[in-house]
C-alpha cells in the first residue's frame, strides 16, 4: 500500500512538474523582432500581410520586417493592434506594394456596413491605423489611373515615419487621415493629380520631390478648429508633368484647413494666385494658407487672405514644435 501511495504521488509530482514548465513556455514565448519577405520563398513569408499578422499584437518593441525585392499586388492592412512596425525595402524603384481600387470600383464582396463598391476610405493600397509605424525605402502606388478617387497610402496611426519612399497615384494618392495623428515624411516623391496630399492629420514632409500631373491642387487639408498645425512641406521642390500650366498649391476640403510651405522651390506652373477657396469666399476666414521664402515664382500675386510668414514666425515650424505636443515625441534623425 505504501508504495501504491508513493507512485501515485511520484506520478502527480510529475504531472506538476511537466504542468508547469509548459506554463512557463506560453508565459516565456519569445517573438520574433526581425522577419524577411520574399515573393521567391527565400524568406519567412511571401507576402507583406502575412508578415504582418505575424508580429505581436500591441508589441512594445519595433519590429522590423525586410521586404526582398518585387511588386507586391497587395491591399495592405497594418490593423490599430499591430503597433510599432517597421517596413524596410531594398530599394523602393524596386519594392512596390501595389493594388487598384478605386471609388465607384464593385466590391468583390460586401464590406461589414453593407457597401457594395469602393469609396474613398477603402479604396487604399496600404492602410496604416497602427501606432509607431515606419517605412523606408518602398513604393507605396495605386494603379487605376484617372479614374476619380484612389488612395495608395491611408494613414491614421500616430507617430508614423515614412523616409525615402515612393508614394505613387492620381486624384487623392495620400490621406493623411486622423485629428490626432502624426506624420512625417522625409526624402519621398510624391506624385498626383487632384488633392493628393489630404486629410486632417498634422504631417510634416521635409525635403520632398512632389510632382503633379495634372491642372489641379495639390493639397486639400481638412485641419480641425482646435488643431494648431496642418501640412507643413519644408525644403521640398515641386515639379510638373511637361502640359501643366496652372496648379494650385491647396484648398480647404474643410473650413480651417491649415497648410504652410517653407522653403520650397516650384516653377511658373504654379497658378500666380496660389491658392484657392473650394468655391467658398467663407473659407477665406478660416483656412490658414501661408509660405515662407518661396524660390522660384513671384508671389506678389498671391491671394490676399494667404500669407508670407516674418522668419521669426517661421521658426515656429519646427519639427519639436509641431510635433511634442503632450509626449516629447520628435521622429528620429531630424
């Protein structure tokens, strides 16, 4: 009896043991802070969502997933759970994230809310709405052409860094999405034709090479009241298409869209008048449309309502005072 007493015992001590080391191997699983993308199966995944469905959600450590070259035909979704992502490209002429929706575009399916085609906060190639997102070196494009509203990047995460990327469309290629969201892009090209830089974000684009392709805007901020800044370019140069003549630099999708050009260079194709109303002579109360050391075109012409900053009041756009708001962040290497 003693010794049926003691193996049972032996056996329960066992099963404790092994109980709890496998605790401990679900408490203590490790995640990985480095994946590979591959179209050829050289790397951890083939496509770019996979990877992403892959890292931790709410990670606390930036995760960095290296995109291989190719043209990825994917709708990109980095969900609000997955923070702290990081995509890398080899070289964005040649790490393309692609895809062709558009406004109006039948839905292979209906959305949760019934929807039945594409409108423009789903048309997007690549939607960010996690925080702490960054890219680099990577072509964000939406291919469907002239045919109205088509978005290749929607964001509305927070602190999101794009740095030399490529950001490819037509009408509306890049909504800066969210009242509380922080953007920053440096060294990208941008290319549109309509709106194509929009939204109610507060982003900055710093040394930028944005071309439009058609006569048109450029930028449409739908900034809120309580918002202090908008889009801020710095040191950006805008080119054009060779048969564009006359381009506006913003108009309010919103009534107090704010949008400042500092130090950017751009060519006679520039509408003298600089700006435009959306039609509304109320707007011109409540848009805050300014520039700072223009290069390139006279802007004596511009509208009355905009505004040529002192340079005591265009320091005020720096990047610490834009973005520190409530949490010292500032992007890194700025």
């Amino acid at each position: 009896m003693q010794a049926m007493i003691s193996n049972r015992c032996n056996t329960i001590l066992k099963f404790t043991v092994l109980g709890s080391a496998l605790f401990s191997f679900v408490v203590t699983q490790d995640w990985p802070s480095r994946l590979t993308v591959a179209q050829d199966g050289s790397g951890n995944f083939t496509t770019i969502q996979a990877a992403v469905n892959a890292v931790r959600d709410l990670s606390q450590v930036q995760v960095e997933i290296y995109v291989k070259p190719g043209n990825y035909q994917e709708k990109l979704i980095i969900p609000s759970w997955k923070t702290k992502i990081s995509l890398i490209g080899e070289n964005r002429s040649t790490t393309i994230v692609s895809n062709a929706d558009y406004t109006g575009k039948p839905r292979p399916f209906p959305d949760p809310t019934g929807q039945t085609v594409f409108n423009t906060f789903t048309s997007y190639t690549v939607l960010v709405q996690g925080d702490d997102f960054r890219a680099s070196n990577l072509t964000f494009e939406n291919v469907a052409g002239q045919v109205g509203q088509a978005v290749a990047l929607h964001v509305e995460g927070d602190r999101a860094v794009f740095r030399d990327c490529a950001i490819l469309g037509n009408q509306d290629t890049i909504y800066a999405a969210s009242q509380n969201s922080r953007q920053y892009y440096s060294n990208c090209y941008i290319e549109g034709t309509t709106d194509f830089i929009f939204g109610e974000a507060t982003a900055i684009f710093d040394n930028c090479l944005i071309r439009t392709l058609r006569n048109s805007y450029i930028t449409a901020a739908s900034t809120r009241p309580e918002t202090k800044f908008g889009f801020v370019l710095r040191n950006c140069t805008i080119i054009s298409a060779t048969d564009v003549t006359s381009v506006y630099l913003g108009r309010p999708w919103r009534p107090h869209a704010k949008t400042v050009f500092l130090n950017t260079t751009m060519g006679s194709f520039i509408n003298p008048s600089g700006w435009h109303n959306w039609g509304s002579e109320a707007n011109e109360a409540t848009a805050f449309y300014a520039e700072y050391n223009t290069q390139g075109v006279n802007v004596t012409l511009r509208v009355p309502w905009s505004h040529q900053l002192t340079e005591k009041e265009a320091f005020l756009y720096n990047v610490e005072n834009i973005f520190a708001i409530d949490d010292s962040w500032v992007p890194e290497h700025c």
